[in-house]
C-alpha cells in the first residue's frame, strides 16, 4: 500500500553550507562591516589630514549637530533640493506624458532633450548664477533645469509602453476620460514615476552641492567648500557623512512606498 | 432591446505601397436577442468585424446600424481576460459602472460566475480561468442589449472553457441579449449560437449562413452526435470543401 503522506513530503531545499547564518540581513551587517573595516584600515595607512578615521568623523559630526551648524546647513540644501525635485518631477511628468502621447512635440522638442541631457552640469549652474545673480533662485532653477530632462524622457518613453489593449477596453465601456486616466493611466505610468523619482531625487542631492561649492553661502555644499579651503578633511567627511546618510534614508523610504503601491504584482502562493 | 444591421461594411488598412484589404462589401442582420457565431480561419477579418459592428474601429465602407431604441448598451469580452492589474476584481467590475456602486453589488454578481469571496483578489492572484470568469461578470454587470466576444475561451484549457460556455448560456438564456461571438472552434459555434456566419479570407467576407438553431433547439448536449457531424461538415467548409447542405 502507498503512503500517501510519505509521498507528499519534498525534500527540503539546500539552505547553503553555513543555515542560519548567511541570511539575507546578516549579510546586509556584513556588508557594511566590512566597509567600514575599509575606512578603518584606510586611515589607519593614511595621514589623518587626508583621510580621518570613523570615530574622530563622528566625533566632529556630533560636535556639528550640537552647536546647530550640521542642522541649519542640512535644512537649508534639502529645502532646496525638495523645491527642485518637486518642480522637476511636476513639469517633467507633464512634458513627458504629452511629448510620449504626440509623435510631431517630441520630434519638437528632440534637440531640446538631447541639449538638457549633454549639458555638462557645471555650464547650467555658471549660467543660472550669471543671469539671476548668486541667490536661490538661480541655484534652485538651474538644480531644476538639471533634473528635468532625465524626467521628461523617462516619463516620455512610459507613455509610450501604455497597453493599447487596456485603452480599448476604457473605450469599449466609454468610460469618462478623468476615470481612464486615474485608473487605467496613472497606474502605468507609476513605475516610472517612482523609478525616474528616486534617480532625480538622488541627482538633485548630489548636484545641489557643486551649486552651493559654485555660489552659495549656506548649505552643505557650502560648508564642504569651507573646510577644503582650511585643509579639514574632517570637516568634509563630516558633511558628505550627513548628507549620505539623509539620502539613505529617503532612498529606503522610498522602497517601502514602491512595495506598498505594487504589492497588486505579487502573486500569492498557494 | 437591440439588433444590428450591417450593410456593404469593408475595411481597408494603408500599407506602404497598397492597401490591406481586410473586409469587403460585409451585409448582416442580427435579430434582437440573437446569439451568432462568426467563425473562420485565423486573418479572415472576424475581429475587424467585430470591432466595427461594436464601434471599436470604424469602417471604410458601409454602414452599421442598431434596431430598436437609440443607442445600446454594449459588453465586451477580449481573447485575454484584459483586467486592470492593479486593482482588485471587486474594483474591476466597478470599473464599468458608476464608481459608486455598492460592494454587495458586485459581490452577487462574483458569487454567480463562481468567484464569492474572491472580490478582495488582485488579478494576479487568480488563475486565467478564474480572470475570464471575472471578465465574463464585468461584460453582463452592465445589463448589455448587445455582447461582444472575441474568442473568450480559446486561451483556456478545455475543461474550463466547457464550464464557462455553460455558464455563458445559462446567464444568455436569464438576459436574453444579442451575441455575436468570434470563434475558430466549428464545435463551438454550432453548440452556442442561433446562427453561424462562416467567413473566408482575402479579403474577409461572410461565406455560409448555418442556422443551427431550426434544427438543434436549447438546450444541447456538447455530446449530440449530430452536432458533432454538423461541426465536422463546417470544418469541411473551411477546408474548401464545398457547402454544406
């Protein structure tokens, strides 16, 4: 006679030579032991003017965040990297939804988009500062003029990939043009936007702070050019620790929201 | 209620340097209440006529009007169960009706094609059986006059495919609405339709007239020996073997 539940019973899956061990979040630990073994190791072999060990970093960063300066400068540079996201991310999802909707505008604005995404970064920030003066506006316009292009052509290229099947069907039922695009559009449209969103996101961060090395008087950017012009590596490690450390942040707040919008993907296992 | 008249329909799609001629000089009458069949090889146009007669696709040629009052209220069911991946099955079906209707709603209407509890499901979760079935509740839901279907069950494996045609009857039989229904399948369309419009291609156009319903009354039996001989005499028909009498 056969045992049926004997049957039914699969061998288990090979879990590795080490189980229990490497799991996914020790080799996440592991992973940035050993790069902070690296910085260790590093400025254990180099001059601390060139290269500061983690704990005096910390230390200066603690010093920094006590006295308010870390605080102020930080909020001054996220304030202006969130007003040129936003704008970025507003203007560039309209532009890029209509050049990808109408062939004749993105034949029309094709040597605009090549200009926006060959620019070397460093002529918009020179330019903005020559016609606006050196103020926020010309540093937010120019962060934003930064980012917008790689928007638009990501947002251009989901408008394209829309299913033409899924349009009929909202034609097929009629539905109210408002309706299509909130349930039929959008949400095809959402990868890209959350894609182009933490690439532009991590963009502006990083570009804010040749805008404030190039002329500013606040920000991180600026203090990162104080502390190079008195030799603080410290000072530097210091800032570009913090503001590493906010895009980190961000970047996995940002996974949680995208798992969050597309658990409808994941199929269930039965 | 509602019928349709075709007449002199054809449809021409630009190439590069002719034209496709996919249709041609198309004349149909669908009876209010009528179930027919278009059947015919793959790129004989069934689905481009279907597409013009449900107002998908306009014609070159001809014209299509509805009888009886003014313009119907029409379903539609694709080769694919086409849901919206993103949203649940619940909100699949509001989806083509006013976004106010009540839950209880659609969930009666789930229950009916099998899929109670189910509601809170996205697509993705189902099997493709189990998408068709809500595909097939979001088409009726909206108490169409006139159903379209585009090879509903040719992707399915055949057993669910014999369950949902049962279905798809019983809930016919309850409405009483107009069919037309694209198939390549000669068994199906004569177990299903009042009346089979057998097409051939280049260019597309009606055939054979087979009316199934004089002479094998509601309800059938897949198994009837002789609608088995009839779907076999319709598969001679598409082989070029003359007409069946």
């Amino acid at each position: 006679m056969i045992d049926r539940d004997a049957q039914l019973e699969y061998p288990r899956r090979a879990e590795g030579r080490f189980p229990g061990l490497l799991t996914g979040g020790s080799l996440r630990l592991l992973s940035l032991l050993s790069l902070l073994g690296a910085w260790v190791v590093g400025a254990a072999l180099l001059s601390p003017n060139v290269l500061p060990g983690p704990l005096e970093t910390l230390a200066f960063c603690w010093r920094e965040l006590r006295s308010g300066e870390l605080t102020f400068h930080l909020a001054v540079t996220m304030r202006r990297v969130l007003i040129a996201f936003g704008l970025a991310m507003v203007l560039g999802t309209v532009l890029g939804a209509l050049v990808g909707a109408f062939k004749p505008l993105d034949k029309l604005l094709g040597a605009w988009l090549v200009f926006g995404l060959t620019l070397p970064r460093i002529v918009l920030f020179v330019m903005a500062y020559l016609i606006f003066g050196l103020n926020d506006t010309a540093a937010v316009a120019a962060l934003t003029l930064t980012v917008l292009p790689t928007v638009i052509v990501q947002l251009r290229e989901g408008t394209k990939a829309l299913d033409p099947k899924l349009l009929e069907l909202s034609r097929a039922y009629r539905r109210p043009p408002l309706l299509v695009w909130r349930q039929v559009v959008f949400p095809q449209l959402l990868p890209f936007v959350v894609g182009t969103a933490r690439g532009a996101l991590s963009l502006a961060w990083k570009m804010v702070v040749l805008a404030e090395l190039l002329g500013r008087t606040s920000g991180v950017g600026y203090q990162i050019a104080f502390y190079f012009q008195m030799f603080n590596m410290t000072g530097i490690l210091a800032y570009g620790l913090a503001m590493m450390l906010v895009l980190a942040i961000i970047d996995v707040s940002f996974s949680a929201l995208t798992e969050r919008a597309f658990r409808w993907r994941r199929p269930l296992r039965f | 209620m509602a019928g349709i008249v075709a007449r002199g329909v054809g449809k021409h799609y630009p190439l590069a340097k002719t034209d496709k001629l996919a249709l041609s000089n198309v004349d149909l009458n669908v009876q209010d209440g009528e179930f027919i069949c278009l059947l015919g090889p793959s790129g004989c146009g069934k689905t481009t006529l279907l597409n013009i007669l449900g107002g998908l696709e306009p014609a070159s040629q001809g014209t299509v009007r509805f009888t009886g009052v003014g313009d119907p209220r029409r379903g539609y069911m694709f080769q694919e169960p086409r849901l919206l991946p993103w949203l649940s099955v619940r909100d699949n079906l509001r989806f083509v009706l006013d976004q106010r209707t009540r839950s209880e709603a659609l969930d009666s209407w789930l229950k009916r094609v099998g899929l109670g509890g189910y509601g809170d499901y996205f697509p993705a979760q189902l099997s493709v059986g189990m998408q068709q079935r809500a595909a097939v509740a979001r088409a009726l839901i909206t108490e169409p006059e006139v159903l379209f279907m585009d090879e509903p069950f040719s992707a399915l494996d055949e057993l669910t495919a014999l369950r949902l045609r049962d279905e798809l009857l019983g809930l016919w039989h309850e409405r009483r609405c107009t069919v037309v229904f694209v198939t390549h399948n000669p068994l199906e369309a004569v177990y299903l339709a009042d009346r089979v419009l057998v097409m051939s291609p280049s260019p597309g156009r009606i055939t054979q007239e087979i009316r199934v319903g004089e002479h094998f009354p509601r309800p059938r039996e897949l198994e009837d020996a002789a609608l088995w001989r009839l779907s076999r005499g319709v598969v001679g028909l598409l082989m070029g073997e003359g007409a069946l009498t």
